[in-house]
C-alpha cells in the first residue's frame, strides 16, 4: 500500500513540474481597462498579452522562453478609445531559445509587428507598441544580450503600398545591444542602432513606397562594432565604426524610371574610425576614415587591407566617384555630390596605401567631364572637384608614381585634357584643369627612391602634356 502511494505521489509531482515548467496561456482585455503584472520562474513559459478598444485599435505583446534557468517580465497593456498600448520587460539566464514579440493594428487596418529571437543565451529587452488614429509605432531595446544567433526584426505595411522594414542577424555573440523602432503616421521611419562583440553581423533596413526604395545595409564579417540605420521617405543615412574583420556599406535610393543614388564603402580589417554616408534623391555623401590592422576574431583570423569606397547618382546626368585601394595602410575621404541644377562632385582623400586608383565624372548626354589619378604607392592626398563647366584635380605626396589626367569631352568628341606622368619621388604639387575652352596644369616634382610593402619604385620621370582638339 505504502509503494503504491509513493508511486501515486511521484506521478503528481511530475505533473505539478512539468505544468509549473511550461505554461502557455493568453489575456485579452477591452476598452478603458489596464492591467499589469509581474512574473518570473524557471524552464519554458508561453504568453500573449492582447488589448483592444472600440475603435478597432489593438496591441499584443507576447513571450515564448524554452528551458531557461531562469527569467522575469513584466507587462503592461492600456486601451481608451484613442489608442492601444502593450509594453514588456523581460530578464532571461541560459535559455535554449527565446522569443518575444509586439504586435498592434490600428483603425485604419495598419499593422505593426517586432520581434527578437535568440538561441542558447541570455537576455535584457523590453517592448512597446502603439496603435493610435495618428498610426502605429513599435520598438524594441536589447540592453544586454549573447548567444549563438540573435535575430531581430521590425515591420510595418500602410497605405498606398508603403512597406517599412528592418532586419539584425548576428551570429557568436559575446556582447550585443540593439534599439530597433518602425513608425507609420506623424513620424514614419525606421530606425536601428547596434554595439556589438560579434561574429558575422548583418543589419539591414529599408523603406518602399510605390515604385521607390532606400536601403541601408551593413556586412559586417566580425568584430567590435556599432552601427545605427534611419531612414525617412526623403533620405538614408548609415554610421558606423569599430574593429572590424572585414565590412561592406551600402546606401541606396532607387526609383522605378531607373534614377539611383547609391553611396558604397567596404574595408578589409583594421579599425574603423568613423563611416558615414547618407542619400536622398538628388544628392550623397559620405565621410570615412579607416586604418589597417590584423585582426584575428573567434571565426577566424583576417589579415586583408584593402578600401573601395564610391557613390553614383543616376538620372537624366549622371555622377559617379570612385576609389579602389590594394594594401591600404590608412585611408581618411570626404565626399559630396550634387544633381540638381548646377552638379557638383567634390571628393578629397588622404592615404597611405599600394596601388591607389580615383576616379570622378559627371556625364550630361554626350558631355563628360572626368579626373583620374593612378599612383602606384605611396603617402599621397588627391581632391577631385568637378562642375558643368570644369574639373579640376590636386595632388601631393611621396610616392612611387603616378599618372593625373584631366579631361572634358563633347558631343562632337573634340577633347580638352591636362595630363601628368611622374616617376617615384616627392610630389610638391600638382594641379590640373580643365573646362571646355581650354586645359593647363601645374607640376612641381623632385625625384628620390621610394620602397613601399608592395615593391621598390626607383624611376625618375616626370611628363606632362596638354591636349586640345
């Protein structure tokens, strides 16, 4: 009799732990109520929490923890008949997964959904969503995160097939902290800011309207990183700086006609002193300062130093800027291009580095206007100014040679052109121009031998010429 009781008792306990381990419930609450509540525990919860009110406004916010040792959350919901509110805190320790989510639909049938999804980590996060007859708003903040994948994401579909969205992937965490916001109505945008200890990190947002699209995206292959992304229907603007293994930027603006603005970078390893680019639809800049080391991460060891870094803006005149740079020891640009109705490309950069090549057009129908500089190495400045009418290009340095050439061409292919070639040596100055009626330079050269990592230059030469047709 005793054994069977003990079995009767085990079998009870059993129950009593696997119900107090995993739960999976909801509360649903209407107009003009608030409630709140504190919970915490250990193992597996599942939970939605959902508010609605008489004007079709709605917000859920919801918890899906498997197998932690232990976690704490708050929540909060709130609906009158002028808006829907849930928010949520929440504290997990080693969880095999974890889930958490906002949801909410306003009047207007717009709806809003954000969430996070961690494997095998811990976590410190809290939520909100709003729907309100002004639009919906949803954000969510990682105060502290690891694990082996985080993932976040935020989206929003309105009227008039307007689409906002924002995405984070980051793979072996050691230390993550992440906002992500998504806004439609007073304040439609999308937001995110990442400061990260990570592996392979990919965070990408972007906003589309119609046939219009801006986009920001960041590779970034691992390292000690932050980045934040906004982007409204008027522009898109990109920071970023960190140690890093390796990085590819991209911010774009693209319509259906074919216009495009697009702003580039992307860097081999070493430190990423500052990265900021921004377009909207009829200008771009870009500001970047990068300097090369070896950096060895837990995903492997990186050991390339290299920079390529531009921007276009194609319409009914095209502009394009472009630098590509082998063995870069150090690379510091500033950049700015306009197409309205005067364009402009002005692009100034200082650099220790191998081969170095910079180019800078602007292209209207048959008409081009163009600077190139190739330098074979060395510690040299080069600034790119180009208008309508005419271009210009400086340079100086110590360098192991170069060839500048300055040009203009028009529609019946008749050439204006300033052009320079010098051997290694110590570049004083030169200067080039060249509009549509004439071309002329400056060059002040003195020879010396120049050994760099990619090679030894030991050429004395200096030849320049004007071409005009």
């Amino acid at each position: 009799m005793r054994a069977r009781n003990w079995i009767l008792l085990i079998v009870l306990l059993t129950i009593i732990i696997a119900v107090s381990s995993e739960s999976s419930d909801s509360t649903t609450i209407s107009n003009g109520t608030i409630h709140s509540e504190k919970v915490s525990g250990t193992g597996s919860i599942k939970k939605d929490y959902y508010v609605f009110n008489k004007a079709n406004d709605s917000a859920k916010v919801s918890v899906d923890i498997k197998n932690s040792t232990y976690y704490e959350y708050k929540y909060w919901i709130y609906s009158d008949e002028i808006q829907c509110i849930a928010d949520l805190d929440l504290v997990v320790g080693h969880a095999e997964s974890i889930k958490c989510s906002g949801y909410a639909k306003n009047r207007s049938n717009i709806p809003m959904d954000i969430n996070t999804v961690i494997n095998n980590g811990n976590l410190t996060y809290n939520n909100s969503v709003v729907a309100s007859i002004h639009g919906v708003q949803a954000s969510q903040n990682i105060t502290n995160a690891s694990g082996d994948n985080i993932n976040g994401v935020g989206t929003a579909t309105g009227d008039n097939n307007l689409k906002l969205v924002n995405i984070i992937a980051a793979n072996s965490s050691e230390g993550f902290k992440g906002t992500q916001m998504v806004s439609i109505g007073v304040n439609t945008s999308t937001l995110a800011r990442i400061d990260a200890v990570t592996g392979p990190l990919k965070v990408s947002s972007y906003i589309r309207k119609g046939d219009r699209k801006l986009n920001t995206t960041a590779d970034v292959a691992a390292g000690v990183v932050s980045i934040k992304q906004l982007i409204n229907p008027f522009e898109a603007l990109q920071n970023s700086k960190g140690v890093i293994g390796g990085v590819n930027f991209d911010t774009v603006i693209e319509n259906a006609n074919g216009d495009k603005t697009d702003v580039h970078t992307s860097a081999g390893s070493g430190n990423l002193a500052n990265l900021s680019q921004r377009a909207s639809g009829k200008d771009t800049d870009y500001t970047m300062e990068y300097e090369y080391m070896p950096v060895s991460y837990s995903t492997g060891v990186y050991d390339v130093g290299y920079f390529e870094g531009g921007s276009d803006i194609l319409s009914n005149k095209s502009l394009a800027s472009k630098v590509i740079s082998q063995n870069c020891e150090h690379m510091k640009i500033i950049h700015t291009a306009y197409l309205n109705d005067d364009p402009l490309i002005n692009t100034s950069l200082n650099a220790i580095t191998g081969s170095l090549k910079f180019e800078s057009y602007i292209g209207a129908g048959d008409h081009r206007l163009n600077t190139t500089a190739n330098v074979a190495a060395g510690l040299v400045s080069v600034d790119q100014l180009i208008n309508l009418t005419e271009a210009h290009q400086i340079s100086k340095g110590v360098i192991g040679g170069a060839k500048f050439e300055t040009t203009t061409t028009n529609p019946d292919g008749k050439k204006k052109d300033a052009y320079t070639t010098i051997g290694s040596g110590n570049l004083i100055n030169l200067s080039q121009l060249a509009s549509w009626t004439d071309a002329r330079y400056h060059v002040e050269y003195g020879y010396m031998p120049v050994s760099y990592q990619t090679g030894t230059y030991d050429t004395n030469l200096n030849s320049s010429k004007v071409e005009r047709n």
